[in-house]
C-alpha cells in the first residue's frame, strides 16, 4: 500500500499497489483525489483501491475510501461499505462526503 501525507496536517492518501484485478483507473481516480483534498485540514486517511472486492478490506484502516469497475464505484468506510453508486456517479459522492467530513471535523 502506498501511502502519501499530503502536509503534516491535514489528510493521508494511501493507494492500493494494484494489480491483475483492478478495474477502475487508479491513476486518475488517484490524481483527482489528491487534488481535491489539498484544500482540507482533517487528518482523515483516505484510500483509493482499484477494485470493490478487496480494496475495502485491504484498506481496512481508511476512514473513508473509494474503489470502482465495471460500472460500478463503491465508498467504504473503515473497510466496510457504506454507499455503492455508478462509476459516473462516484467522484460528486465522494468529494460530497469528504467536504460533510471536513465540516464536521471528522467527529463520528
Ligand atoms: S485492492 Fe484490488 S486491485 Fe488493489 S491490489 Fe488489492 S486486489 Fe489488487
């Protein structure tokens, strides 16, 4: 798992190293991901995994995480799923949740 601290505060961007069975474009999914969270100061650790059977699990201790093939994109939190959306549909979900996550401060 490669995992990326975007400042010394704010949040952690791991990503899954991927392999024969990721379905989704990890790479851009990544970049987007990053870019976004550049602008938030919650230290919440975020996973980006490249397919929906594994990922949550093998990002277990995310708080909040994506992944995504075939058509279909799921957000997970703390390895168990909490929203399955299209693939089109992932993205506004999941920057929606973050910025819910960043406003609350990350409290449960
Ligand atoms: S999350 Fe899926 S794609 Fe990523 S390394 Fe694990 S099995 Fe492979």
């Amino acid at each position: 798992m490669r995992s990326l601290k975007i400042r010394e505060r704010g949040p952690e961007l791991i990503s899954c190293p991927t392999c024969g069975r990721t379905r989704i474009d990890l790479f851009s999914l990544a970049e987007k991901v990053e870019n976004y969270v550049q602008t938030m100061e919650t230290p919440l650790k975020i996973a980006v995994m490249g397919c929906v059977v594994n990922g949550p699990g093998e990002a277990r201790e995310a708080d909040i995480g994506v992944a995504g093939g075939n058509g279909v994109g799921i957000i997970f939190k703390k390895g168990k799923v909490w929203k399955k959306v299209s693939e089109n549909e992932l993205m506004d979900v999941f920057m929606a949740e973050l910025e819910k996550m960043e406003d609350e401060g990350h409290k449960p």
